[in-house]
C-alpha cells in the first residue's frame, strides 16, 4: 500500500488510503481547538469539583471516590465524532493537557482502520481509543449523567445539525461542544429554504453573512439543548476560510431556558440598501435589582414592529432569522487563550494567525452584524470612503466602532443606521 506521512503537531500521520479525509487547510482550526481546549480543560476539573460538592453525596462519592475511598482525578473524556485520520484526536491526546481519555470514532470502517494504525505509530495507546459507530449512536450512549463526555468535537462535512440531538444530551454539565460547519452557501443566503430545513432559520445573502452563519448555528445549537431542558453559553465563534467553528458551554437549567427567547432576533433585510434591523424576540431576563434575579419573572416585549418598508430607501424587507443576538465570545476566556498563544508560539505553526484573529475578536463590539465599507459605498455608486475616515466620524459622533474578524472591510457599531448613511451622504 502506498502510505503517505502527514506531520502536522505533534502527531505523524499514515494515509493509507485516499478515500480517508485529510484536509490540511483545516491545521488552523486543529490548532486553534487545541488552544481552546487547553485553557478549558484547565477550568473544567475545579469547576467540577465545586459543582459535585455542592451536589449529594453519591454523586460525589461516585466520580471522585475510588473504591478504596480516596480522591480520584476528576475524568476528561473527550470524544471525536467523526474522526477521519485520527489527527486531531492524537494532536487532543498529545498536545492538550488534564486529558484522561480521548474516544475517536467514525463510522467507516476504514477511517477506525487508519485511526487504529495512527494511534499505535504515535503511541497514544493508553490515552486514544478507537470506536466504529454512527456519530448519534456513540453519543446517544453515553446520554446519562454519569457517562457524559466533558468535550464533544463535531467536525462533519457540511451541516453539523443531524448530531446536534445527541450532542447536547451527552455532554456534562458545563462540557465544552466543539462545532464546525463547512455548508456556507447555504448558511451565507444561497439557498434560505434549505437552511430553514437544516437549521431551523432563514439565512440572508448580506454583507455580515458570516456572523449571520455563525449567529444561525448558535441559535440551532441552542434549540436541540432547550429541548433538554439544557442552554448555550459561547465562549468563541469563528469563521475562517471556508467554515465556521463554535465553542459553546453545555448547561443544564429549565430556568435559564426561559431566557433563551431574549436572546434571539429575527432580522429584516432591505433588499435595496442591504440594511439589516433586527427585531428582538423578547422574553424572560434577569432583574439584577431583584433579590434572586434568575427567579425574575419580568417579561420583556418583543422589539418594536418593523415596517414593510425601510426607513431608508423605502424598499421591501427580506425576512430572516431567528439569529442568536446575544454575545457569541466571552472576551474573558479570548484574553486568556491569547495569552496562552502568545506565551508559547511555538506550540502551533498557525500561532501568528490565531494571534491575529483572536486579536481582533477581542476587540469586536458586542453589537451584531456588521456593515462592509464597498458595499456601503457600492449602494450608491461613490468611491470608497478610508475606513479611517469612517470609524472617526462614528466615534466623533460619540458611538463605539469595530472590526468583526470575519470581514477586513467590516463596520461593526452602536450606532444608529440612519447615523451610518448620514456619513455615507457626507463623502
Ligand atoms: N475531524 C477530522 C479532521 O480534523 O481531520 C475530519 C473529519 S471528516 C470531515 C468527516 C468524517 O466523518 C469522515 O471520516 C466520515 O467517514 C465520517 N462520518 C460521516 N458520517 C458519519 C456518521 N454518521 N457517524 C460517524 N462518522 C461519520
């Protein structure tokens, strides 16, 4: 057989067979996971700690007493749905730290093959192991509370949405889910039927349709999770190339559930001048005035009606949505792996890159979506206003202005539109 070594990491990779995936453009996103996953895994043991000694004593007694009564380590196990290659759960195994056990499955029987042969060439016996399943199967398994992974990495061709059921049921509570998409055209406008079908919004052909993907993919996350009486908590959302990559906390509340309504929105494209108004949905949030401001029972109203017709140029409005609204990075947790990249470069070839766009992320407002200056400019056909010009006029105006790391030409801002288009009429 003709065998081909692929050393990406801290792994040496067999390619026995063409017909097993490996695309070496996705280097970055392995990368960028290991990183993530680093700082996570951190975090993960002492917040499982405190959670369970909060708990009954079973429960502790269960995970972190062996038989003999003593302390045992608090398990990671991390699970890798559609594995491929092997790589990025033996990258997993040898590059982040805390792991107890990683489980990479795929359900062809040549991919778990070339795993098998991939984990013994790198040594990673005692901490890879290989299982050949149907991705839901291996996960609707390991559903009840004591067999859930505390990571689950979904890394599909195209749509990640059918695994999404079993994800988040089989994840702990306060698990990290790893998520990529590669379907953007039909996340980015191309075909807003068929992301209803698969996502369960409405996608629009824009010039934010990146943040869109991603803001689409959080909202879907988020209603397999409430089904389960479970929510999201983003701790980074990133486009790059030609997908888009989340990492999102798994918790468990039926209370905090309620809230998932306030943060989504529905958004009215101008199909004249690409203006995007979104329309919260409204619901429970917390009061913080009040004495226990999860038990609020404060109701907010939906954001105000959006007319048939835009304020600006007075065209009809698409209908897309919902979109999560709410902050997709905890800028926290950014700072952190930052640090951490920027601390060690030499543990990933792409660390100038993650550097870059971690950068930017960290700086991005909260405000969703963004405007592009070419296509702000391009609407009514001037020469491109220097985004210098632009964020200076915003910020003399006393707004906030961004970049979003999606798009080198975006305008991300508190301001109003009509503020945006009155600069626009100035050029
Ligand atoms: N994560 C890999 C990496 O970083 O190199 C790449 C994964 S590749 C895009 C997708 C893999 O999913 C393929 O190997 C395919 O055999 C596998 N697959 C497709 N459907 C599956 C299913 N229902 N259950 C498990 N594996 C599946």
């Amino acid at each position: 057989v003709n065998k081909k070594n692929i050393k990406e990491g801290q792994a040496e990779i067999l390619l026995a067979s063409e017909k097993v995936f490996y695309n070496p453009v996705q280097e970055f996103n392995r990368d960028l996971s290991i990183a993530v996953l680093s700082i996570f895994t951190e975090d993960y043991k002492s917040e499982q700690i405190a959670r369970n000694l909060k708990k009954d004593k079973k429960v502790c007694e269960n995970v972190f007493q062996d038989a003999s009564g003593n302390n045992s380590e608090v398990p990671i196990i991390i699970l890798e749905a559609l594995s491929a290659t092997g790589l990025r759960s033996i990258r997993y195994a040898k590059e982040v730290p805390n792991i107890t056990k990683i489980v990479a499955n795929d359900i062809s029987k040549q991919a778990v093959e070339t795993i098998q042969a991939n984990i013994v060439h790198n040594n990673v016996e005692k901490l890879v192991e290989t299982s050949h399943d149907d991705a839901c199967m291996i996960m609707y398994k390991h559903k009840l509370p004591l067999k859930r992974f505390a990571a689950i990495d979904l890394d599909p061709y195209g749509c990640p949405s059918i695994f999404l059921d079993s994800a988040v049921q089989s994840i702990q509570d306060g698990g990290l889910l790893l998520v990529t998409a590669t379907d953007m055209a039909v996340l980015a406008g191309n075909s807003p039927e068929t992301c209803y079908s698969k996502y369960g919004a409405i996608s629009l052909k824009t010039k934010c349709c990146h943040e869109m993907a991603l803001r689409i993919l959080l909202q879907c996350i988020e209603s397999h999770a409430n089904r389960y009486s479970r929510y999201i908590v983003p701790l980074l959302s990133i486009s790059a190339d030609f997908y888009i990559r989340v990492f999102v906390k798994i918790y468990s509340g039926a209370i905090h559930c309620k809230k998932t309504t306030s943060k989504l929105s529905m958004a009215y494209h101008c199909v004249g001048c690409d203006n995007i108004t979104l329309q919260s949905m409204g619901g429970f949030k917390p009061n913080p005035s009040e004495k226990n401001p999860q038990q609020t029972k404060s109701y907010l109203p939906s954001g105000p009606p959006v007319n048939e017709f835009c304020q600006h140029c007075n065209q009809k409005h698409h209908l897309g949505g919902p979109i999560w609204s709410a902050p997709i990075h905890d800028e926290v947790f950014v700072s952190r792996i930052l640090t951490h990249v920027q601390n060690n470069p030499q543990l990933f070839n792409t660390s100038k890159r993650i550097h870059g766009v971690l950068s930017m992320v960290r700086e991005e407002l909260e405000t969703p979506l963004y405007y592009t200056l070419d296509k702000l400019f391009g609407r009514v056909h001037l020469e491109t206003m220097p985004m210098l010009i632009m964020r200076s006029a915003i910020l003399n105006a006393g707004y906030k202005v961004s970049y979003s790391h999606a798009s080198k030409l975006s305008v991300k801002t508190s301001a109003p539109s009509h503020l945006i288009w009155d600069i626009v009429r100035t050029w």
